[in-house]
C-alpha cells in the first residue's frame, strides 16, 4: 500500500490551484543569466497571461467588461504581477491565480458602481 500511495495512485489533496504566489514570484524573479532564466522567464509570462485569459474570459462569460486595459502588455502584467508579489510576501503562500488577480485588480481597478441607478426624468405627454 505505502508504495503505491507513493508512487501517486492514490488521490492526494488537491490544491486550490497549480503554483502558489512564492513558485510564480521565483520563475519571475530568476536570476537573469542563470541556467534556467528562459525557462523561468517564460513560465512566468505563460502562467500569467493565461490567468488573465481565464479571468477574462469568466467576466466575458457573465456579461461584464474587462478592467484590464485593452492595450495593456504582459509586460506590464508581469510588472504588475511581480509588484504585488514583492509587496505582499505574506500573501504568496496562497495561489499564484488569486494573486496574479489581486495585482490586476490593484493595477487596474474596475470602476465602481454605486449600485444605483439614475432617476428617470418625468416626461410631459402632449396633448
């Protein structure tokens, strides 16, 4: 049984998601030069253009806009994501994903709406 366990048969927890925020701050702050500083860099700009993708795509799918600015790069997503990451170390130990999305939505807040709606003006019928 112990071996089977170990040979990853048996169903392990789960995660909340693939890579926690400390695994996608260290493949995006790989030491350039480094032997694996390619690899890094582009698992960096992968994971997190795909979880904007993801995000984009859930907003899109419930009729909602993107906050994100159409001409924003994944260069500037990077340094988003990299920003908050270095600010807010504490909270790398949860996912990479609720972390890319906690440093777009610092970046590039959605616009608030105050829930309400503005009041119709009263139209006179002609007679």
């Amino acid at each position: 049984m112990a071996t089977l366990a170990a040979c990853g048969l048996f169903p392990a927890t789960a995660h909340a998601g693939f890579y926690t925020g400390d695994q996608l701050y260290a493949a995006c702050t790989a030491e350039k030069g480094g032997k694996d500083y390619f690899e890094r860099t582009y698992e960096c700009l992968g994971y997190i253009s795909g979880a904007v993708d993801a995000f984009n795509t859930t907003r899109e799918v419930n009729k909602l806009k993107s906050c994100i600015p159409g001409d924003v790069t994944i260069s500037q997503l990077r340094n988003a994501t990299v920003d908050y990451l270095s600010k807010n170390p504490i909270d790398r130990a949860k996912s990479a994903s609720s972390q890319v999305f906690a440093a777009t939505r610092k970046a590039w807040p959605c616009p608030k709406s105050s829930g309400k709606t503005a009041p119709k003006k009263a139209t006179r019928k002609k007679r």
